[in-house]
C-alpha cells in the first residue's frame, strides 16, 4: 500500500541529485568573496587527500564492476573506466608528489608531468562519465551488455595498460607532451580548456539523461559527480595559493566527485539488500502457511473420510440386513430410518466441504424460499436421534432461508455442541426483536463454553480449541458463518449464555412470497423418522 511518507521519500531521493547539482555552483559562488583567506595548514594534508581518493574510486570501481557482472545497465562498465582511471592518476600523483611517498620523488619531477597528470584526471573520467550517460546506439548497447564478465576483466586490463603506458609517457619522455605550465601552473589556455572540456562533458552528460529520460538514480549522482569535477575547475582556475578556502574547497569537491556516485551505490545495494531480506522474510511465511496448508488438508482428507466411512459402514450393514426377506416389518422401517439419516448426514458432510471450497472464491450462492422453522427444526432433529434436543419454536413461524443451507448451519451448530458441550441442546427459535420480519435463532448448550482468548478465532477455517476432542475437521463454523453470511444474516458466539446467535432477514420486497405458503424441506417426506424425532426432540 502507498502511504504518504512512502511518496514523499521517492520525491525526495529523485530530486536530491538535481538539488546537490544546482547547490555546489551556489556553494562556489558564496566561496568567492572569501576564496584568498588563508586556513591552517593540515600536516599530511595531500597524503590524506590522495589516500581518501583512491580508497573512494577502487571502491566505486570495485561496486559498479560488480553491478554491471550481475546484470546492471552496460553503462556501468562506463563509468567504472572513469573512476578506474581517476584511481590510477591519483596512484602516480602519489609518487609524485613531494612528501607522500618519497621526500624527493624522481617521477614526474618537472611541473610540465605533474600538470599533465592534473589535466588527465579532470579531462578523460569527466568526459568518459558524459560518454556513459549519452544516448547510445541499441546496437552498441547490446554488444557491451553481453559477455559481462569478460567485458569486465578485459576492461581492467586495459585500464592498468592505459595508466602504465601514461606513466612511462610522464616518467621517460615528458619532452615528447606538449608544454602546458607558466612557471609551475597550469596556463591560461590549459586551464580555459579543461573548463571547456568539463562543461561539455556536464551537458553531454544532462542531455542524456533527460534524452533517456532515466530514472536511475546512480546515472543522476554521476551527473553531480560530473558538476563537482566542473566546479573544482573553476576554482582551481582562480590560481589561488595553497591552503586558502578555495584550495579546500576544490580538494573537497574532488572527494566529492568521487563519494557521489559511491554513496549512490551503497544507497541502492542497502536498498536492495532490505527489499532481498523482506522478500525472503515474505517467502519464508509464505512457505510456513504452505506447510501449514498442506497439515491442514492432509487433517480435514483424514478426518473427512473417517466421518464418511462411518455413516458408509452403516448403510452398508442396514442394506445388507434388508435384502433378508423374513425381516420383520416395523425393524425394516427403523432401518430405513437410519439408512436416511445416515444418507443425510453425507449429504451434508458433502455439503460442508462444496461451501468451503466455493466460500474460498466467492462462488457461494444461495436459494432461498420462505420456510417453515418448526418444520425445519425437526429435520435437524432427526440427525441426532441420540441427544437430548430441545426444541422451542413458535408455532407458525417462517424464514426467508435455501432450506439446504439451512440445514447446514444448524446441524454444524448442534454438532459442535453436541462434541464440545453438554446436554441438553437447546435451539430457540423466535422473531428477531432489532429487525421486524427477521428471525432470531439461538443453539446453547450445558456445557462450560468456549474460552475467551479463543473467541476471536472461532469462526476462522480450521482452527480448533486447545481442548478440542480429536476427529474435528476445524470447518463447521467457518462453513456456517459463510453460509449465514450469503443469507446477508449474521451469526455471533454470546459467552455469557454460552450461546450461537444467528440472525436471518426478511423476504426482499421485490421478491414476492410463494402463494402456498412456505416451502417444505427438500428431503422426501416419507422417509422422516417422525416418531423418533418426536421422542428425542421435546418442544417446549
């Protein structure tokens, strides 16, 4: 579900690149009045500086390489070249630089090298980070995304032979490199055109992105990343001298270009990480209601057989004694007395299990008639020639029921009494007092009633009570609660009066009632066991 918060954090981390773009051309601008302000001196300022930015580009290169093998955008490996390469001159300016590796370094010991190294570390990874971004052919894009690991090996090889080959080039023949310094500084048109550079590598960069119209967020923080190296530029254009505020700042901005995009990815793999972990958790419970799913069914298949094989067993024995031709009359009777309540209790066992099986999907439907409940009380009765049933039903009094689903409910209502209460079952029938025309039926029994914490759960599918007698199925009330539910009835548990209410409503109005009264149950008449039913059932 989307919430508010969730909105406002996507907005947020979508427009925090563009916000830190527009931000650091600010910060720049505010820094200038104060630029020539000379700060402390830091001891080991460029060693620490150097260290920080080949430990942020090999860890960045490290990251995108690995994206890009586990089937990222081919624009990784872009910008892994970038990033390796800026790791690289950072390597040699090390050893160049007096103080960090070596007192008196012999490598790059001309101000031509060590400015040439400066000019390749702000020229080729922003302009290969602008070449990542643009728009590529589809062709070309699918030739760098196959064979992703050896695109990736091959490129790390080519990168060290590239940074030796520039290294031999600065160490053996710097005469054979053009001359870019004044002095020991880069010159004006050296400076003037790496700005330029920079600048068209930073719209190269935004053209395609927007081009694309990328969502990425890793491609957004490379465009900052390109701004940051745009901005260090410019101040390192204002030929400032060493540790003034505008030598810090383009310092900073130098780690940032690099920090940008790493933050960024560690960001995304946090992000991924924490979705990797809550998937895993929802498949976890998933597997856990599977396991249970497949207990429960292998439950209700061993509990539903048995409570066919019953009934099976006895019409199988009442058949077999009735095909003896000498069997007195009024025993046959009997028999075939139980022989149909037997049938009805599989009838409604079959029942029981079609309505959970459609209640799962909706397809729950009823038909319902006016019928007699005094009449309808007696048939449920009849299922239970061995309890002591009450029955109190004003005489003349109808429901608006399917006289099947009916049956269902209150046969699942005084079964559950009848193995988890006490006798005497009583079922009460009367008009119901809070709708006119509705009918109020109450099933209570003797016994000590449901436990309070199990309340909540009791209608819920297959569960049972921790005191449960075995063999239940767990599918009685839930059956019962969908079919008064597709009634549009309620049904509820009254602990107090250890009591199962059920509330059935009134004919619609559009539904004019049958002109001869109310409907008898669908069952054959003639095979009611009246007389027991009579015996065993005392109204009240």
């Amino acid at each position: 579900m989307t919430t508010r918060a969730g909105v406002g954090h996507a907005s947020w981390a979508g427009r925090a690149p563009l916000v830190i773009a527009a931000t650091i051309p600010v910060l720049v601008l505010v820094a200038l009045p104060w630029r020539s302000v000379q700060l402390p001196a830091v001891p080991g300022f460029a060693a620490l500086w150097l260290a920080l930015l080949v430990a942020c580009d090999l860890l960045t290169v490290v990251l995108l390489m690995g994206q890009y093998r586990a089937g990222g955008s081919p624009r990784l490996l872009a910008l892994s070249w970038a990033y390796l390469w800026s790791a690289g001159v950072a390597v040699l300016y090390a050893v160049a630089v007096p103080g960090v590796l070596q007192s008196d370094p012999s490598f790059a010991a001309d101000p031509d090298s060590l400015q040439w190294l400066w000019v390749s570390r702000h020229v080729v990874p922003p302009a290969l980070i602008g070449l990542a971004l643009a728009p590529w052919p589809a062709s070309f894009e699918r030739h760098v995304a196959a064979r992703r690991p050896t695109r990736a090996t091959m490129s790390w090889c080519a990168a060290a032979v590239l940074t030796l080959l520039f290294a031999q080039v600065i160490a053996k023949a710097p005469e054979g490199l053009p001359t870019i310094t004044v002095g020991d500084r880069l010159d004006d048109a050296g400076i003037a055109s790496v700005a330029v550079l920079n600048a068209l590598a930073v719209g190269l960069a935004v053209w395609g992105v927007a081009k694309r119209r990328s969502t990425e967020g890793l491609e957004r923080w490379a465009v900052v990343a390109s701004v940051a190296f745009l901005a260090e530029v410019c101040l390192v254009a204002l030929r400032e001298e060493p540790y003034t505020v505008a030598f810090y700042l383009a310092q900073a901005l130098s780690l940032a270009a690099a920090a940008f995009v790493l933050l960024a990815i560690v960001r995304e793999t946090s992000r991924l990480q924490a979705h990797a972990t809550e998937t895993a958790h929802r498949l976890e419970e998933r597997n856990a209601q599977l396991v249970e799913a497949t207990r429960l069914r292998d439950h209700v298949t061993a509990v539903v057989s048995h409570d066919m094989r019953t009934p099976l067993a006895g019409l199988q024995g009442y058949l077999e004694m009735l095909r003896d031709d000498d069997l007195d009359r009024a025993l046959a009777q009997r028999m075939l007395d139980r022989s149909w309540t037997l049938t009805r209790r599989l009838t409604l066992l079959t029942e029981d299990l079609l309505a959970a099986a459609t209640a799962e999907h909706a397809d729950l439907s009823v038909t319902p008639q006016l019928l007699d409940l005094n009449q309808q009380l007696g048939e449920c009765a009849s299922c239970f020639p061995d309890l002591d049933l009450e029955l109190d039903c004003l005489p003349g009094l109808t429901a608006y029921a399917d006289p099947l689903r009916l049956q269902q409910v209150l046969v699942n209502l005084v079964r559950n009494a009848q193995k988890h209460g006490a006798e005497p079952v009583l079922i009460a029938a009367g008009p119901d007092p809070r709708c006119a025309g509705g009918v109020l039926i109450r099933v209570s029994d003797a016994g000590p009633g449901v436990p309070a914490t199990f309340v909540p759960r009791l209608f819920d599918r297959y569960t049972q009570g921790p005191a449960t007698a075995p063999g239940g199925s767990g599918l009685g009330l839930s059956v019962a609660r969908d079919l008064v539910a597709a009634h549009h009835g309620t049904i509820r548990y009254e602990r107090a009066d250890n009591a199962f209410v059920l509330t059935l409503p009134p004919a619609s109005t559009a539904v004019s009632p049958p002109a001869t009264g109310p409907a008898a149950s669908p069952r054959p008449r003639a095979a009611t066991p009246a007389g027991e039913v009579r015996q065993r059932a005392r109204r009240r």
